[in-house]
C-alpha cells in the first residue's frame, strides 16, 4: 500500500449515493452552514463533497430532508472539485436504509456478486 493512500476505517458495508445535504457546525465561535452532497453512506459514517473544508474532530449536524445525522469530521481530502469530508456519526447504526434512502443508493457489494 503506498504511504498516502488511506485504510478503510468502516467495517459494514457502504454504499454510494448522491443527495443534497446541509451541513452546519461551529467553528471560531461562529455557527457556518453549507450545502454539500453525499457520496457514501453506512450505519457509522458517511462521505460528503463540500466547497469548503471543515476541521477534524469538528462536530457536524448533516440534513437532507427531514432526516438529521450528527457527527464528527474524521478526515478532509482536497478533490478536483471540492473537499472529501468522512464523518463518524456519534453513534453507530444511526443510518438505517429502511429509514432514510438517498437518492441514487448503490449497494457496490451487490453489484461486485452480480458481475462476479
């Protein structure tokens, strides 16, 4: 593995998607908000493209709809169109798919067993 790839932090499968999502956290005694878009998903965490970065171990409030995830920033990558940001949610399984399903959910490991 070459020193600047990064290990899979997630042991449940996740799954890729593209929603709306809001975004709102405190940073230097201020609240910020922004609008970003999530990528993946799994019952600990997701992944959101943002245009802006936000601190780790920053804590986040992700809305889309009428759905509500708390967590907390764990990495920011610099992309060609943004930044990545992995978010821990504070408690695990707090995304269940029978509650809330984004738009475009792609489950990769049925495809993977599909095309095998």
């Amino acid at each position: 593995m070459t020193a600047n790839k990064k290990t899979e932090g997630r042991l449940e499968s996740r799954f890729l998607c593209a929603d709306l999502v809001h975004v709102t956290w405190a940073a230097d005694g201020q609240l910020h908000e922004d609008d970003g878009n999530l990528e993946d998903v799994s019952p600990s965490g997701c992944r959101l493209l943002m245009g802006q970065t936000i601190s780790e171990n920053t804590a986040v409030e992700i809305r889309c709809g009428d759905n509500v995830f708390n967590g907390t920033v764990r990495y920011t990558r610099t992309s060609d169109i943004g930044f990545d940001l992995g978010i821990q949610f504070a408690q695990r399984g707090t995304w269940k798919r029978e509650d809330f399903e984004p738009q475009h959910l792609l489950d990769v490991n049925t495809l993977l067993r599909e095309n095998a």
